[in-house]
C-alpha cells in the first residue's frame, strides 16, 4: 500500500483550514485518513502550522510520501530537514498572544478617573426651542391659509 502524507480540506468556501494526515494515495482528498499528525491554516496571519513532528518523522522513515504542499510544510518546520539530515531552517514566525481584555479595561477606567463621572459627554438637547420651532411652524401655516 502506497503511503501518501498529504492536506484534508476543512472550513467553509473562502476560508480553508487544512489537517495534515497521512492516508493511503488512492483515498479521496477528504476522505479517510490512517493519522493526523498537523494543522495549516493559512488564513490567519502568519499562518498557523502545527505538526507533530514525533509522527512526521516516523512516518517518513516507514516510507510515507509527503506531497508538494506538505513538503513544504515540513521544510518550513523543519522536519523535512531533520529526515534528511540538513541544518535547521530559521524558525517561524509566531503570532504574539492576544492582550487580555479584562485588563485592557480596567487600565482604561483607571486612567478615566480624572473626568467627572456621571455627566454625559454630549450636552442635552434644549427641548423648548423644538417646541417653540415648532408652534412658529403652525402658525405661520394657519396665517398663509387665511
């Protein structure tokens, strides 16, 4: 049996998320899988990969044959350089943790305490003058209709 290492296709019709697995090559794209040894999405900025590099690394020595896309993958990684006994590639860029958004508040309602609490930002709207606007309005219709 002829051991492929290739991407299952998952996520919605413009934002694709792909599994790394190792499946047999007359298998569909989606279809059943023997491992998942990763992640790949490349939508995200940097792209997020995640490989079990343990996995990779046998499944290469047991024969499994990664595709273009995988093996590139791997190269970036890694692994593909470990299996065949090459440097080491720079390592990945890695996206910077989300601050937490509890935080991010209560330093912005620390630094708010110097205003006034209480008070509205906008002044109010003088309800008097739309009324009188209003009766001016009446008024000037009732005399050009006399």
């Amino acid at each position: 049996m002829a051991v492929k290492i290739k991407l299952k296709r998952l996520g919605k019709i413009r934002s694709p998320h792909y599994r790394i697995v190792v499946a047999d090559s007359r298998t569909r794209r989606d279809g059943r899988a023997i491992e998942e040894i990763g992640l790949y999405h490349p939508v995200q900025n940097p792209s997020r990969i995640e490989v079990d590099s343990e996995r990779a690394q046998y499944w290469l020595g047991v024969g499994a044959q990664p595709t273009e896309p995988v093996m590139a993958i791997l190269k970036v990684t890694g692994d593909w350089q470990k299996f065949k006994g090459l440097p080491a590639p720079a390592p990945m860029l890695v996206a910077e943790p989300k601050a937490d958004k509890r935080a991010l508040f209560e330093a912005a309602a620390k630094n708010s305490g110097d205003e006034p609490k209480g008070e509205a930002i906008t002044p109010k709207a003088k309800k008097s003058e739309k009324k009188d606007e209003a009766a001016e309005a009446t008024a000037s219709t009732e005399s050009t209709e006399a």
